[in-house]
C-alpha cells in the first residue's frame, strides 16, 4: 500500500512516525490495560491469546492497523475498520499512558486521517463508551461532530453502558486543513 509511512515532528517529541505495522501483542495488551474502563467491555478479549484472535479475526476483514512511534519506540495503535469504498470507522485508538497530552496521539491521528481519506473515504465514525469524556473530547478538538448516542449498546461489568457516534467529513477535514 503506498500509505506505509507518515513522519512528522511534534514539539518537545523526537520524530513521530505513524506505520501501517502490528505492535507486539503484549505491548498492545499491556497499553490496553493502562485504561481498561475505557477500552474493553465483557465481550472484549480477556487475555493476550484472546486479542491475537481478535486481531486475527479484524485482519481477514480488511481492517487496518497503525503503529504510532516516538523515534523507534511503540507507543500506540490505531485500528480503521473501512465499512465501503464511502466510508468506515475507527476501531481503536490507544496510545500509552507515558505520552498523553503531548501531541502524540493528536499528531498521529492527524496522520491517519489524511491517509483514510487520501484513500478516497469521505466519512470516518468513531464510538467509545459515553463516559470517556478525554476521548469525546479529543474528537471534538479533531472535528468529530457528534451523530447520536447508542442506549446501552454493550454491557460493561454486567451493566448496560451507553456509547457515543461521532462523525467526520472529507470535506469538514479539508476545510479545516486548509484554515489551519
């Protein structure tokens, strides 16, 4: 595919660089566990054999997977579940607890974003668990606009929890490229 690489450079952070790459399984498990209300519900994987399968299952349906780096460093992962030619949705974003809040993650979705939509997709969703308001809020800062709430769309320690539906346009995330 020839959207292998992405480098760029952040403030205070050696190169980041977004690779179409699987990160070792254990650092992905270990990083997931980081924020386990956030990241699994009771039907998730519940041990590293369980996300092999998992990853296994997304990769014969056509999902992608990006490594994020800081220099030569694994520090997170993003997973795109394209759904047509249209459109699809993330399906996951995790970035290590070590660099939250320092553009990481902002800058590697950024990324991602040009690449899924240089792709030819012209809508990306994205829904995580209503309570993430760190999430909801980091889409938000990216253009995500909110679709609607999915009422207790999973369950999560046996209890029903709700998921938000955000949404980003092609065109919104072209017109706010160019303003910036």
């Amino acid at each position: 595919m020839a959207y292998n690489t992405v480098d760029m450079t952040a403030t205070g952070v050696d190169r980041i660089t977004v690779k179409i790459a699987m990160p070792p399984v254990e650092l992905l498990w270990k990083w997931l566990n980081e924020f386990p209300q956030h990241n699994f519900d009771d039907f998730g994987p519940k041990s590293e054999e369980d996300l092999i399968v998992d990853l296994t299952r997304r990769a014969h349906r056509g999902e992608y997977v990006w490594t994020i780096y800081v220099g030569e460093a694994p520090v997170g992962v993003i997973g795109y579940a394209p759904l047509s030619e249209y459109c699809g949705m993330f399906h996951g974003i995790c970035v290590t607890k070590e660099w939250h809040g320092r553009g990481v993650a902002s800058y590697a979705v950024c990324a991602v974003l040009d690449t899924i939509f240089d792709m030819g997709h012209q809508k990306i969703s994205a829904s995580f668990f209503r309570d993430n308001h760190r999430v909801d809020a980091f889409l938000d800062r990216l253009g995500f606009h909110h679709e609607g709430i999915l009422t207790r769309q999973t369950l999560r320690g046996g209890k029903p929890v709700d998921m938000l539906l955000l949404a980003l346009f092609k065109e919104d995330w072209l017109c706010r490229s160019a303003a910036s």
